[in-house]
C-alpha cells in the first residue's frame, strides 16, 4: 500500500491513495448506517445511461416542490449525489439546481405566490477536479475554496415556499468509471467511508435540511451510470448501497433493446431486495411499455416520458413543462407507498401479537413496545424499524446468528440468492428417491471430503436438525443391533431382548421432534407441561465444563467425581490450547474420567438390567452435551454415542472438557457402541473448525449437520455415515431399508444454498479469517477484553471459542436458570446499541460468522463489557 497524500477542499480534506483498493468482493461494513424515515427517501438506478437519471430526478423535484397544489406550503427536497465523474464539465447536481431554478422562475412569473431558495455545492473532490474548478494550479501548501453555488432566491408575497438542496459527496475530472477515474486521480475511497458520508448526509436532513416547521419534505438519492456500475473501489453499485436498502425509481430505455436491458436491471434489483416503486422510460415510438406491462403483470407501474427535443437552447423548460403529468403521478405512487409502508411497519407490533404464535416465547411477558420490527437483513445486521423522532431504520448486529445458522457477510448473501434463483429457476423441486441431480451430487460429495473426510460414506439428506438426530438414532440402532445379535423387546424372532435406551449428557438438547427429545435429560423442554409423552429413554451423565474465569480456563468436575483422589488432578489451565491438546490424554484426570465413566455404567446396569444402552448422545463442541464411555459396561450394554459437538447450545452454551468427550468416544468404540457426533450447531467454523472432530481428535460412525451449512439461508440437513452403516440397510427386501424420509429431500435449492456456502467458508480467498495453514479460523474475540470481561465481578463464567463468546452472570434462585429474566435489562440496553441479543436465562452469548471480521467482534466485546459495568452497579 502506498502512503497516503493530502489535499484540501476548503476546510475538508480526504485521503488521496493511487492504489485501486479491492476491500472484499462486496462491501463489509463495519458502520451500519441508519435510514430516516420522517421523509421519504428514494434511489434513483437506471438500465443505462441513454436518459438520464438526472432529468428524472429534475423532473420530480419540479413535481414535488414547484406544483400548483404546493403554492401554500412549505416544501423541502434534498438531492443527494454521492458519485460523480467528469467534474465539473458535468455536474448532476448542478444540472438539478440550475433547471429548478428556471423552472421556478418561469413558474412563479404570473402566477400564484412562491417563495423558492436553491443552492448547490460538492463536498469533496480529487485534487485535479478541484483545480479545474477553480481554473489555476494551486501553490504548494494553499488552499483550494470548497465549491458552493451562490443560493436563488425568487420572492413573491405570499405564504407557500420551497426550498432545494444540492449537494454531490465526492467528485472526479476524468469523465470515466468511478472506480478509474479514483485510480488515475489518485484519490480512492473506500466504500465504508462513503457509506458513512451518505448516511451522515442523510440523517442531517432530520436536524438541518429539514427542520421541524417544514411540513412536506422529500431526498432524491441518485446513482451514477447503470445498476451495475462500480463504484469508486470496485464494488457494483447496486451492492454499496444495499446497506441502506432505499426504495427505488428505474430509469429504464425505451430504445430497440431496451426492454431486456430494463427487465436486467430490475432483477438485479430485486435479486438483492430493493424494492422498485414505478419504472420510467422516454418514449422512442417503439411502445416498449406494452411487452414490459405484461412482464411486471401489475406489480410495478410504468410512466413513459415524452421524447426528448435535440435542441436543449431553452433549459428543456417546455420537455417539463410537457412532462410535468406524468412526474406528478409518479411523484404521487411514490408518496403514498412511502405512507403505506410507514403504516405497515407501525402496525406490525400489534399485528404479530394478535395472529403470530412465537416459539420458546411466553407472549404475556413480550409487551408490543419491546417486538423488533425487521425490515430487512443485509450480512450480519438486521435493519430494524424503529418509531422514535419520525421513524428510522436502524442497523442491529444478529448477535444471536439468528438462532445459531447465519454465516453469510454481505458478499456471500448476495452470492446465495443468486444461487438460489438459479437452483428454483433450473429444478424448483424434484423428487430424490432413486433420482440424482447436480446440486446434490455436488454437496453430497463436498460434505464427505470437507466434514466426513476419513470416515463418511453416505449421505442421507432431511430437513433439520432434529430429523437428522432421529435419522442417525434409526441408523446406531440398527448398527448396535446387528453387531450385538441385539433384539428389542416384542420381537418374534430369535435373538437376545433387550429394551433399548440412550446415553447422554445432562443439559443436553437434540431437537423437538419425539424421539430426539427423548433422547436427551428431563429439562423445562421435556417437562409433563410441554411434552407429556416424554419418558426419557436413557441414562443421563453428569459432564465436566470447562470455562474462563478471571482469565484462567477452568474444569468444572460433576459432583460425582468430587474425592480425595482427585485432590492433586490439575483442573486449571493457562490457555485454551492446553484443554484441547492431546497431552491430556496421559493425565491422571483422564484416569479420572475413565473410572467415573465405569462406575457410572456399572450403576445404570444395576438399576435396569433389562436395559440396554442403545445410544450414547452429545455435541461435540457444543457447550453442553457430552460424550459418555462405556469403560466395563460389559458386552451387552448398546450405547448410541451421539456427540454433541464440544459445546451445549440450548442446555445453557457449556463447554464440555473435550478430553473427557475423547475418553468417552474411545470408550465406546471399545464396546462396539455406534457413535454418533451431533454438529447440527458445532459443524462448519462454527467453533473455529470445519468439524468438531478435529477438536476431539475422534472420528464417529455418524454425524449430523445442518444450520450453518447452507450458510442460514434455507433449512437442510445432513446425516453422514460410514459405509458398514449403510451396508446394514441394503439387502434383497425393501422392509430391510431406511425407510424415512420428507418431501423436501435432498431439495435442490438447499444442496445449492449449501455448496456455495460451504466452499465459501473454507476458501481463503473468499474468508479473510481462514488461516491457510490448516483451515482455522482466526482469533475473533481479543483476548485481552475476553479477560477483562471474565474477570468482572457479576460475571460467573466466559466461554469463547470460534465464532461464540458466552457469559453466565452470577445469579441465585429465580434469577438463574432458563426461565430467568434477570438478563432482559441488559439485553434491552444492548439492543440500544445495536447489538440484538437473545438470552439462555442468565446466560448471555454473542455469536458471530465465520467471515465476521475480529475488529467486529471486538466493537461487540466493548460494547458488553460497557453494559456489564453499568449492570453490575447497584441500583439507586
């Protein structure tokens, strides 16, 4: 990177840098900017530059603040132009201003009373723009005048007014391509920095342009060159601006051509969630309004201009005044559908508390001020309405990933959607049994080289998480059954009977559906109130948890395991490294482990001899479920090992000791117990790597995947296997088959969405923080403010690990626990600042993505820490 030179325009002064900055592919923005909505606010895009952009944003400030039913008004319109080329020779702006000001002139001569005031100025521009507007070479060290048009002023006695601001952000001379002429003018801005000045532009409307007396304001925000034109880092223009997600106005051309040109750009649009209000195109004689009516079938209506003369001697002031029905009818679609969506968003509290049945919520405690309004998402932020002073959207960060899926940034978004139209335009959905089609062979075998490599097989694609964990229970029983000479009680056929249970880990969560829930331990979400047909099928193990307290990582030892044998075990580390290293494996708390785990099994087979442990469950890198072995179980016992993945998601983000999860895996491996990993959490870069298994340093016999595979965007999941799993389900009866399965299996959309996705995560091009030794992730949260954080006085424990960092606060009775609201405070107040948060109880946690850059998380660690200090205060 070259070092950076100055110049000044008047009192401002930006970076000028030769070097044609790629940041990624598309914006990541660490700034989330904030819309106003006291006003309406609308993007100007075009198809192309045939007509200009400029004469349609002429035409409706001429509409919106010179019209006959304004005269008794007050009237203001901001024009926004945040690019422009060929400076000052061309001048949008100033196009803007100089035609209103005719317009008004002519207008006001005659006729009723008006008050008219208009100026324009450019806010910064590259040095050689600069010099060419003030027609001299400056002098080392001297100071080039900002440009700011002298104001009109046409006064008449009367009470209407209308005001016009002009105002273009930042300039170049050479008449190309924003992101050339940033080049060879050597003066780039980054795309975060213009983000930043026009989303300052815009919300200093509410406090300057704006003012409170003004009863009817209006912003015109137009664009430079096509939908797709780069902006001045590269970027597509139509991604830049996404994080304002402003409703548009499509110049579209009504030359030979243009009808495939105009519907090219609005599916750009649409593609990446722009709404579009109205399409506009000048008339050449070729009634292309006809074949694109039929196109937008009514959804969007189109307004054709009049042609455009060649002589322009007199400011095209008779083309406006020609021209002025159809901008006024524009100028009205765009008015009331910017009042219409206002009062939908208000009404969408009430009406989601009326109708809407949330999961996991109680409604009574959900009062209407406290719904979050999404409008819309764009990477890792909500853009959320809020009503305060007007109305804005403001950005939220999705600390909670969504309920633990997102993965995308802004760029892999845009890439899936893309991906998703393709796979619905090409397949839509196509039946999966005895079929194969592109999208699921490719993600079929993506899945068994990246997460599957050096055991997986097959393939076997569901719905969701809890599917896949009922999937790979049919699958284990079937394996222990066959391997064990193990038949369940009620058959009629020859063969030992045994009723069959699972291993699992107390906290433990595996999904909703039946048999997923009985497989995990009696909890509030198993409770008679919610599931009366619950039994518990299994035995539950108490696991060991490891967590950072006052900056020293921590094993937490059940309450079994407490004796005086245990008294000179090492249970404090310096270094998260230290808990996963394989060393530990020769530790006497590994000989710990291993007999607590015996003595367990040998208690659950005293209690239930009939019974045979047909499956043992946990996350394997998930906070809480663990791994169980089955040390001198004896022969008979069936362990269905289901690994929940290292760290427990819903039963309270608890990190369990990986070392005891390995004891556990080796142990039944020893007993011919399947064993399964659930990573419907844990799985891709969720905890720094591809799968949780490479943080075990063990492999299963099968494994779930879901969530983040197929980047958030859609549900899929996946159940691997080996192939001695499949083998047992072949064989010369169809009765002998897997017989499960949905109507959306293996759907081609979803095998898309995660292809892309999956590849994505694991490619450094395309993911910053993937360390191309190894395929890590990257340190995301500082380890300093993770100390910090640990160490705070209401603060009980700290987990950070991959893309999740979790605290559980000090709490006591009903303050703890899952059905606690002692955090809601908090949590409200990080929402505040743009940190949107779900909590589990008393336990808090931030979830990232894998793209998600560490000075991200950083901002979100001050942030809590922030808010931490003022929770813990007492109150006064």
């Amino acid at each position: 990177m070259l070092p950076f030179s100055r110049f000044v325009l008047g009192h401002r002064s930006i970076p000028s840098l030769r070097h044609r900055r790629r940041q990624r592919r598309l914006l990541s923005i660490s700034s989330s900017p904030n819309v106003p909505l006291s006003h309406p606010t609308y993007m100007i895009w075009a198809s192309n530059t045939s007509l200009g952009k400029t004469l349609v944003s002429t035409g409706l400030a001429s509409s919106f603040l010179l019209s006959r039913s304004s005269y008794a008004e007050h009237r203001k319109l901001l024009y926004l132009k945040p690019v422009q080329t060929g400076f000052p020779a061309d001048s949008d702006s100033h196009f803007v201003f100089s035609r209103l000001c005719s317009l008004a002139s002519l207008r006001s001569s005659g006729g009723p009373s008006l008050s008219f005031s208009a100026s324009n100025s450019v806010i910064k521009s590259s040095l050689p723009a600069a010099i060419a507007l003030s027609g001299r070479n400056s002098l080392p060290g001297e100071r080039i005048p900002a440009f700011c048009e002298e104001s009109k002023f046409l006064r008449t006695a009367g009470t209407g007014s209308a005001e016009l601001v002009c105002e273009t952000l930042y300039a170049w001379k050479e008449a190309v391509s924003p992101h050339l002429a940033a080049e060879r003018e050597n003066c780039a801005v980054p795309d975060s920095l213009l983000v930043e000045m026009l989303e300052k532009h815009l919300t200093a409307s509410l406090e300057g342009v704006f003012q409170k007396e003004s009863k009817q304001d209006f912003c015109i925000v137009e664009t430079a060159g096509g939908v797709a034109s780069p902006g001045p880092s590269g970027t597509l223009q139509c991604d830049l601006y996404r994080p304002f997600r402003l409703p548009g106005v499509l110049v579209g051309d009504g030359r030979l051509g243009g009808i495939s040109g105009t519907i090219s750009a609005y599916e750009s649009l649409k593609l990446r969630g722009y709404d579009i209000v109205a399409v506009v195109f000048e008339d050449h004689g070729l009634a292309n309004e006809v074949p694109l009516l039929s196109y937008f079938r009514n959804r969007v209506p189109i307004f054709v201009l009049p042609s455009i003369p060649l002589d322009m001697s007199n400011d095209l002031v008779d083309w406006f005044n020609d021209s002025e029905v159809v901008f006024n009818s524009l100028r009205e679609i765009m008015v009331s559908t910017f009042s219409e969506r206002i009062q939908r968003l208000n009404d969408m509290p009430k009406k989601a508390g009326d109708i809407l049945w949330w999961p996991f919520t109680q409604h009574k405690l959900v009062p209407e001020a406290s719904i979050t309004v999404i409008d819309s998402r764009c990477g890792e932020n909500f853009a959320v309405y809020k009503d305060r002073k007007g109305g804005s959207i403001t950005q939220q960060f999705d600390a909670c990933a969504s309920w633990w899926t997102q993965g995308p940034d802004a760029a892999l978004q845009i890439e899936l959607a893309r991906e998703l139209g393709y796979a619905a335009g090409r397949f839509g959905h196509v039946m999966f049994p005895e079929n194969v089609y592109e999208p699921v062979l490719e993600c079929a075998e993506l899945l068994l080289e990246g997460v599957g490599k050096g055991w997986a097989a097959r393939s076997y694609f569901s719905d969701n998480g809890s599917t896949a964990i009922e999937i790979a229970l049919k699958m284990a029983f079937r394996k222990f059954c066959n391997e064990n000479d193990v038949l369940p009680v009620r058959s009629n056929t020859g063969g030992r009977c045994f009723d069959l249970k699972v291993l699992a880990l107390n906290g433990s969560y595996h999904g909703d559906t039946l048999g997923a829930m009985e497989a995990q331990a009696p909890s509030s979400y198993t409770a008679f109130i919610q599931q009366p047909w619950y039994s518990g099928r299994g035995f539950f193990l108490d696991p060991p948890t490891v967590s950072i307290c006052n900056n020293m990582w921590i094993v937490s030892l059940p309450a079994g395991m407490h004796s005086g044998d245990l008294y000179n075990v090492v249970t404090t580390y310096s270094s998260r490294d230290e808990i996963f290293h394989k060393s530990r494996d020769k530790s006497d708390l590994a000989q710990a482990y291993l007999s607590y785990i015996s003595e367990q099994l040998v208690s659950f087979s005293d209690k239930e001899p009939s019974v045979q442990i047909g499956a043992l469950i946990v996350e394997p890198g998930n906070t809480r479920n663990l791994v169980v072995p089955t040390t001198s179980f004896g022969a008979l016992l069936f362990v269905w090992f289901i690994v929940d993945n290292v760290i427990q998601g819903a039963g309270g983000m608890l990190l369990i000791d990986p070392l005891f999860q390995r004891v556990l895996v080796n142990e039944c491996r020893g007993k011919k117990i399947p064993i399964i990993f659930d990573e419907v959490f844990t799985g891709f870069w969720r905890l720094g790597v591809e799968t949780a298994a490479e943080l075990l340093g063990c492999v299963p016999d099968i494994a779930c995947f879901a969530k983040l595979m197929t980047g958030g965007v859609i549900p899929l999941a996946a159940t691997l296997a080996t192939e001695a799993v499949f083998d047992l389900f072949t064989g010369d009866s169809k009765l002998n088959a897997l017989l499960h399965g949905h109507s959306y299996s293996a759907h081609a959309m979803g095998c898309t969405a995660a292809t892309k996705a999956i590849k994505w995560f694991k490619d450094p091009k395309s993911n910053a923080n993937i360390l191309s030794e190894g395929g890590l992730l990257k340190e995301l949260w500082d380890p300093e403010l993770v100390a910090r954080i640990s160490s705070h006085h209401s603060v009980q424990r700290v987990v950070a690990l991959g893309t999740v960092f979790v605290v559980e606060l000090r709490a006591e009775g009903n303050n703890a626990g899952y059905a606690s609201t002692y955090t809601r405070g908090l949590i409200m107040k990080l929402r505040e600042d743009g940190v949107y948060m779900r909590p589990l109880g008393n336990v808090i946690y931030l979830m990232c993505t894998p793209l998600t850059l560490p000075s991200t998380c950083r901002g979100l660690l001050v942030k809590l820490l922030r808010r931490l200090q003022q929770f813990g205060e007492p109150s006064s």
